[in-house]
C-alpha cells in the first residue's frame, strides 16, 4: 500500500488499518486523544492552529508501516512492499538466521565433515563455558576438535 501525501486521507487509512490489527492500541490512542488539553496543537506541535499542522513536513526517513507482518513470507509481507525493503520484523528475522548460520557455515569451511549437530553442540557447550569464565578453554575445544 503505498501512503498519501494528503495527511487526512493517510490518517484515516491508518485509523482503519490500526482498527482492523490493532484494536485495543486504536481504543487506547482514542482515549489518549479525547485527554488532550484545548491548546494541544500549539504544546505538541507548536502551532496554533490544528489546521496548520496538517502542512507539517514528515521528519527523518522513518516510514510507517501501517498493514501488519506477513511472519510466513517476507515476498508477500505488505509493509515490506509498503518500504520497498525488509520491514522491522524480516529484518530482525533475516538478522537472527544469519547470526545462527554464520557460525554453522563457518564450521562447515574449516571441517566439512562436522555436522551442524556437532556444531550447534560446539556452540552451546562454548557458550556454556564462556558463562563460566572458561572462555579460552571453549575456544580451544572448538578449534582443536576440528576434521
């Protein structure tokens, strides 16, 4: 989905959107928006009127995504269609498999006939040790048991 530059038709995209996926953050944001003071736009956004702030520019590059994730294919996923990139959570996702996959893949080079049992094991027990304080000792078992 791709915004509006016109700020009320993007809000009430929004709105529906936040309804549709998240109803109990449209109910709180409702309630949040109903407490405001009369003199809100001026505190918050420092101009007079609420009419003017609807001229406001955008700041930063931070897009909205407003549709939710797709866990199951990032290809499909509406907010990362929306920014033309890897969404907050496919990135987080992509971030969390290659943290796990480099070590596997780097075992793989140095001893092509380690599992990834035997190096998923190498991890936790390294990891284990680490804890420890036995971290040179981990280090040392996982490149002295290699080939």
């Amino acid at each position: 989905m791709t915004l509006s530059p016109d700020a009320p038709t993007t809000a009430d995209t929004l709105w529906k959107r936040l309804v549709e996926h998240q109803p109990a953050v449209a109910a709180a944001l409702a309630m949040q928006v109903r407490a405001l003071p009369e003199d809100w736009a001026q505190r918050v956004l420092g101009v007079a009127r609420p009419h003017a702030a609807l001229e406001l520019p955008t700041t930063a590059d931070v897009p909205m995504e407003i549709e939710s994730y797709d866990a199951a294919d990032w290809e499909n996923c509406p907010a990362c269609g929306e920014l033309d990139r890897l969404c907050r959570y496919h990135r987080g996702y992509t971030t969390g498999y290659e943290a796990l996959n480099q070590p596997l893949t780097e075992a793989c080079r140095v001893g092509p006939k380690v599992t990834v049992a035997d190096a998923l094991r190498r991890l936790t027990e390294a990891d284990e040790a680490a804890e420890r304080g036995e971290l040179a000792v981990a280090v040392e078992r996982l490149t002295g048991e290699q080939g």
